[in-house]
C-alpha cells in the first residue's frame, strides 16, 4: 500500500503547499492554510468521479480541440422554474447542465425553497439527495408545502428521495433512475471514498463539487447544490467551491423578520444585479411580486427620521423606507450604527453634511435602518439617509406624498442616477406627490407623461430646502 501523502490547502482561495505558511501567497489572507491527507493514486479511477464509466462517447468526443468558427453557437432552452423570483435571479431559468450553488444561514429556508420549486415541477424527474434529513422529514415537509393540498400522482411518480452520504452510491443511484434534474442537499455532508478526510473538510468538498461537475457537463442534467456558510457570512468550505459551479445564490434575511431576500453573487448565464423577495409563511415561501407596498409602513405621519427612496436592484424598482436616530453621544466617543445600509458610505455622507450643509453632528449618535431587513446597495440611497437623518436631527417630520432619489458626491452635489423613469412611474403608482430626483436627469425626460409632481435639486442643501423649506 502506498504512504498517504500530507498537504496544504488555502480554506480561502485553493492554493497547495507541500507545508504550512502562514500568509497565503495567492490571496494574501493569513491563517488558512489546513492540513490535508491526499491519495497516491490518481482519482480519476474511482467511480465517484463519475469519469471510467459515467462519461459518455459524446462527452469524450466533444474533448478534443476544436476551431472557434468551427463551434456552433445555439442557446439551449432554460428550464423553467414556474417561480419568478427565482427564474429572475438565474437570469431567466435554470440552464441544462449546469451547476448552482444556493447558500444561507441555518434555518433561512434553503431546503424550503428548493424543496418547494421542486414540487413544482411534475414534468421532470427530479432526484433529492438529502445527507442532513431523513425520508420522512422530507414528506411531512412536502406535504405541508403541497399549500394545504394532496401531491398530485405525476408529482409522486417523478420526485425522487435519496437519504445517502455517499458519491459513489448517490452515482449509481443517479444512473439507475437517469434523472432531469439533481439536488444535493448538502454539499458538505457528502463524502467520496477517495479522499481520506470526513465529509465537509477542504478536499472533500473540492472533490465531490469537481466530481458533480463533470457529470452535469457531460450529461446535461442541472445539479442544484445547497451549502453552509460560515460566521462570517461567507459560504463554507474552500473558495475554489465558487470558481467550479456556475452560478452562486444567497438566501438572505433576518429570522426576525418574515422576508428573505434571493440574491445572485455569480451567473455565468445572467446578471449578477438580480433580486428575488420571498415572505415566509407557514405553508413555505411566498413570492412576494411588489415589494414596495410590503417594505412601507402603512402610517408614518407625525413621525420624523423616516424618509422614502425609489431604489432599483436589478431591473426590479421599489420604494423603501430608509428611517435614521440622531441623539446625543452619551459617552464621548459618538456611535454609527447602519443597518442593511454600507456603514463606510454613512460615515461619508455625515461628513458631506457637516462639510457642505453646515450641520454639526460630530457629538451625536447616528442610528440607520432600512425597513423589512433589506439590504440595499443602490447609490440612488443617499439622498433619502441624509433626508432622514436631518430629520430626526431637527425632529421634523418629512411630509407625505414625498419621496427621492439621488447620489450625493463629496462636494455635495446631487448627482444623476439610472433609469430614473421607472423609478418615477414606481412612485407614481403608489400614490406619491412629489419626487425629487437630479437635475442632471431632466435631459431627455418627457415630464408630461407623469402625474407626479419632479423636483429637480443640483445640490443638497435645495433637496433639504425643498423638503424642510
């Protein structure tokens, strides 16, 4: 039998070392390198790596080199979802062959959301491999997502249950029912023969993801993988997990609070700006197809701190409720707290106030939250977090009906933000007054075919004139 062989893998970016170092040479990050036992033989024998006798001949014809002008260019149909949210943030349906990542906090929902859009599917046969549940976990869980209903016979026939930890027995598995579509629940509780480490160490996620890699690009069927994160809010196991699979979701979202947000951070086949909203009910997940009405306090009159944005994520805009605390620091270091919003810009745009407009709040706590637990990164926020913030400095409160939208630059200008006509129709819909948006936006803008009342500002200080007069 031949030595084990002991190597060193970076947990945050994949590079080996024949011994441990202390800072990474590739990624510059310290304190990543973990030990690792690795096989003398190479792995491309065993069976989990789906390659001996898994590949087809079309598969290892299609490996070889070919001319690009030579390479026909088509667009296989997605498959669709029938969840819209979901079709949204994949970027318009789940690609045959390929390899997503959803990833989440424990208890976030994300066996429930895949869970429920596999019961929507009865035209494919689809396989669940759950390491973590058993099979009747599994159906009481079914049942109650079924919304109240018996699961259909077609539902029954196709939608598969495998309780195995397995690679090697979950591929034999997979080549006896010859699947549409794969879920693997989770990736960290799989393990393969191959790699001497328990399930969910470095190589063992490595191998298994490569290993299920090759057989969506060989045979065409989707494999959908849901993994751990860790503390700190990154996915769980070697960065090297996100650079194989081709697209990775983040189920996102306070247990707190009812929403979850859906959110795409790669998409080898769409954007990455997508955004999916969800509320979580007791029969599972809802879509939630306007999320401005649900994201707005129904009453905020007489209440000062509370200002309204039109935001854009995606292609997707809604209004939110941006609400901010100013008191008096009562030690003498003075906190900045931001909630769903960047706490470096907060810090940026309180300086642009006491700088530009002139009001001082060097010694005063700032608190920010955006409502629902939403998580926003659109530029176009600023201008209401200043609003807001001046308003509860002054406790005035901002009257209804208006709202905004509008970048502000370290000199204090307001500058102009993307498509500012949905932006405007979104508001108008919902019944606002008035809107105040850049100057710089007017050119171009047909002002007639809106109701709502535009007030262009050019710097900060005529949006808080406008809104405090």
């Amino acid at each position: 039998m031949a030595k084990e062989k002991v190597m060193y893998v970076c947990e945050n970016c994949g590079q080996e070392s024949a011994k441990w170092i202390g800072k990474c040479p590739a990624c510059g990050k310290w304190n990543t390198f973990k030990e690792i036992k690795t096989s003398p033989q190479p792995l491309t024998k065993g069976r989990g790596s789906f390659g001996s006798s898994g590949i087809s001949d079309r598969s290892r014809d299609a490996a070889r080199v070919l001319r690009l002008r030579d390479i026909s260019a088509h667009d296989d149909p997605r498959i669709d979802m029938h969840d819209e949210e979901l079709n949204r943030v994949l970027g318009g349906g789940l690609v045959p062959g390929s390899i997503v990542l959803l990833g989440g906090e424990p208890g976030i929902g994300k066996s429930t959301l895949s869970l429920q859009t596999m019961l929507r599917l009865p035209e494919k046969r689809v396989l669940y491999v759950s390491g973590e549940e058993s099979a009747h976990q599994l159906k009481m869980r079914a049942e109650r997502l079924a919304t109240n209903t018996a699961i259909g016979d077609s539902v029954a026939d196709n939608f598969l249950i495998l309780c195995e930890n397995s690679l090697e027995s979950i591929f034999d598995h997979i080549r006896e029912t010859q699947p549409d579509m794969v879920v693997i629940d989770s990736i960290q509780t799989i393990a393969t023969e191959d790699v001497e480490s328990s399930a969910g160490s470095i190589a063992q996620v490595r191998e298994c993801a490569a290993a299920l890699l090759r057989f969506a690009k060989s045979s065409g069927v989707p494999v959908i993988l849901i993994g751990h994160i860790t503390k700190e809010g990154t996915l769980a196991g070697p960065k090297i997990l996100e650079h194989i699979v081709d697209t990775v979701i983040q189920f996102e979202g306070d247990q707190h609070y009812m929403y979850r947000i859906l959110r795409s951070i790669k998409n080898r086949f769409g954007s990455t700006s997508e955004l999916g909203i969800y509320e979580m009910q007791q029969t599972g997940l809802r879509q939630v197809s306007n999320p401005s009405e649900l994201l707005l306090t129904e009453d905020h009159d007489g209440l000062s701190g509370v200002a309204i944005s039109s935001a854009i994520e995606g292609v997707r805009p809604f209004l939110v409720e941006t609400q901010a605390l100013v008191s008096t620091a009562a030690y003498g270091t003075p906190q900045r707290s931001a909630t769903g919003f960047d706490q470096r810009r907060l810090n940026m745009l309180l300086a642009v106030l006491e700088k530009r407009v002139g009001f001082k709040l060097m010694q005063k706590d700032v608190f920010l939250n955006i409502a629902g637990g939403l998580r926003v990164t659109d530029m176009a926020m600023d201008l209401s977090v200043i609003a807001a913030v001046l308003s509860s400095n002054v406790d005035t409160p901002i009257e209804s009906g208006w709202c905004m939208a509008g970048e502000v630059g370290l000199s204090g200008e307001v500058r102009p933000v993307a498509r500012i006509e949905q932006r405007i129709s979104e508001a108008e819909k919902l019944g606002f007054s008035h809107i105040i948006i850049p100057k710089y936006n007017l050119s171009g803008l047909n002002r007639k075919k809106f109701q709502i009342e535009l007030v262009p500002v050019r710097k900060v200080e005529e949006a808080l004139r406008a809104l405090f007069g």
